[in-house]
C-alpha cells in the first residue's frame, strides 16, 4: 500500500524514513551577557552533533553587536566541529568599517558570511537611509565581500515580499544582482503561508535562479511577540495561527507543544515537496529544533534497539 493510503499524516509519513537527509542550518543571536552566554552555549552543545551544514550568528542593529558576533563565530570554530557563518550588515558604518570586519573574519579562519543591508538601528521597519560612504545594500556587501576574499555568501530573500520593495519580480531581480555578485545561497525571511511560499519559489526558480534556497523556520514560542515582529517586517500571521494561540498566554508549555507541531508540519510537508536545506531561526533555544529535525530525519546514528543488540 502507498504511504498516502495508509491516511498517514506527513509527519509520521516522514517517521517512515526512506527520504535521503536533508541539510539543516541553524541561526544563533549573540549573547547579551553570561547568563545568556550560557544558555546559548547550551543550544549549540545540543544541537551539535546533529552536523548542520553551518551555524550562523546574527548582527544586531546598526553593528551593536559586532564584537560580540566575532567573539561568537570565532569560539564556534576554535570550540565545535560547527562550521559558523557571521551575519554583517551595512547599517551605520562606512565601506572602510565593514572591510575591516571582513579582513577580520577571513584572518580569524571564517569563510561564510551572511551578507545584509539590515534595518536602521531602533526602529525595525522604518525608513532606511544608507551612509554615503559606506554599502548602500546587500548587493553591493556581496560584491565588496567578495572582492576581499573568496567567502561562502548567503543573502536575505522575502516570500512575502520585502517591505520595501514594490513586487516579487523586483525582488527576484534583486536576488539575481545578488547572484551575480557572488551569492551561494538564500536563506527566507519565516512564513506561515505555506502555499504561498511554494508559489514564489516556483516564480523565483521559474525566473532561471538556481542557488539552493532555504526555508527559514521559526518555531513560535512567544506568539506575542511574534505578531509584532512580523508586523514590522511585512510577515502575515494566518488567522489559523492565531486561533490556535489564543488564550494561551499565561500557558507557555501548551504554547511550546503547539509551536512544535505546527513547525513540525510545516518542515515534513516541505519535505515532500522536495525541499532538502532547512534553516531554523533558534533564538538560542535547542528543544523545538532539536525535536523538528528528528522528524526530518536529522539525527545522531540510529541507536540499536535491545533485540538488535542481542542477535
Ligand atoms: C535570513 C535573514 C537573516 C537576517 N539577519 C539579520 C541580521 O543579522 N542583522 C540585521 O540587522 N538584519 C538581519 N536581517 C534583516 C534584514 O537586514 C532586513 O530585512 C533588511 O530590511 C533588508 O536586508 P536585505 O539584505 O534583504 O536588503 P537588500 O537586499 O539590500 O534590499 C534592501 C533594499 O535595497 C534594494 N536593493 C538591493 N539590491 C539592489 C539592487 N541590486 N538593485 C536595486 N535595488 C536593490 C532592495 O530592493 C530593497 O529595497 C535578516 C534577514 C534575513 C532574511
């Protein structure tokens, strides 16, 4: 009998295995202070050994976390067998500034950068005004990355649209300049529009681009704060989503199983699909990821089963 006709759902039809292992990528933020520093650290233990293709740590604001960034990535490589990729944007910083970060991850051993415009500091979703001496945006980061260094370049890309662009089509431009100027790879912006997502990337593959994309999966933990990012930054939350939070407030562990099963879903319906690169927003927390990527079939070796052990 097929596995469709079993009426299994494609969770457990991803639990049948028989799916080659998919590539995972998981994104950190840089710690704020030790405490932080150690639950961070926790979530890359945890999620170690199941060999993502590369771990990547976020820059904040306007550079605000530009050391803290570097001292990140540069323990992940000295530290781990990860192979992590430093976010740098444009904001606030000449062209002389920004090269220097550059130099600075290329001596230190990192050879993968996520390369942003980034949003102007304090205000996420309002008006953008690039330095006139420095990168005007991620594409010219891109050029100028690569004109230092042979770097591994992953760029932003917007299922829904990025906030401040006028259509599909110009993003998709966008991300050809990108190509153009050295870009590997693209890693999505979270969504929740599952239809959605898979129509653009047939409209962006259509458009003859042929980098791996990469889903971003954000498993909702604080849907609070969830719906006003993604308010800022152009990201439609379903009203299904909000159903199945409502009332859910003051109730963290039911919201923590709901945040599982709808990443979950969404993961092994790409899945079937035939989508093999995931990339998922941590917010430093290994437990929800940890849980999806089994499912996916990302895991430590199989551990043999007590009658396995004994024959
Ligand atoms: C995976 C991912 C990770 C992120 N990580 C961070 C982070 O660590 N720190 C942070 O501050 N922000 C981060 N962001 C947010 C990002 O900085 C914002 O979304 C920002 O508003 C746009 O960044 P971008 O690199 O996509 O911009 P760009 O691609 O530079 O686009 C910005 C504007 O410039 C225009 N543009 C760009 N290139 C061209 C071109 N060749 N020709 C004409 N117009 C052009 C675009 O149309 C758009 O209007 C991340 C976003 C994603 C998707």
């Amino acid at each position: 009998m097929s596995p469709l006709k079993t009426g299994l759902g494609p969770v457990a039809r991803a639990g049948g295995g028989g799916k080659p292992r998919p590539s995972v990528s998981f994104e950190f933020s840089p710690p704020k202070g030790p405490k932080s520093e150690a639950s961070l650290w926790e979530a890359i233990r945890r999620l170690e050994p199941l060999n993502p293709t590369f771990v990547s740590v976020t820059y904040g604001a306007g550079g605000s976390t530009r050391e803290r960034t570097h001292r990140t990535v540069v323990r992940m490589l000295n530290e781990t067998t990860l192979k992590p990729a430093a976010h740098l944007t444009c904001v606030e910083a000449s062209r002389a500034e920004v090269d220097e970060v550059i130099r600075d991850y290329w001596d230190a051993g990192i050879r993968h950068i996520v390369a942003l415009r980034g949003d102007p500091p304090g205000s996420l979703g309002g008006a953008y005004s690039p330095r006139a001496d420095g990168y005007q945006n991620a594409t010219e980061l891109t050029a100028g990355i690569r004109a230092i260094a042979p770097f591994d370049v992953s760029v932003g890309l917007y299922p829904q649209v990025h906030p401040e662009s006028p259509s599909v089509d110009h993003d998709i431009e966008v991300l050809k300049a990108k190509i153009d100027a050295g870009a590997t790879r693209a890693i999505t912006n979270f969504f929740f529009d599952f239809d959605g997502f898979l129509r653009f990337v047939e409209r962006v593959r259509k458009a003859g681009v042929t980098i791996p994309i990469l889903p971003g999966i954000m498993p909702v933990t604080s849907f609070e704060g969830l719906s006003n990012m993604s308010r800022r930054i152009g990201v439609t939350i379903p009203t299904w989503l909000s159903n199945l939070f409502d009332g859910l407030d003051e109730d963290p562990e039911t919201r923590k199983l709901i945040a599982a099963s709808v990443a979950t879903e969404m993961c092994a319906r790409l899945a079937e699909e035939g989508f093999s690169d995931f990339h998922f927003y941590t917010l430093n927390r290994a437990d929800l990821v940890y849980a999806i990527c089994r499912v996916l079939g990302v895991r430590e070796p199989l551990t043999e089963t007590p009658k396995e052990a004994a024959a």
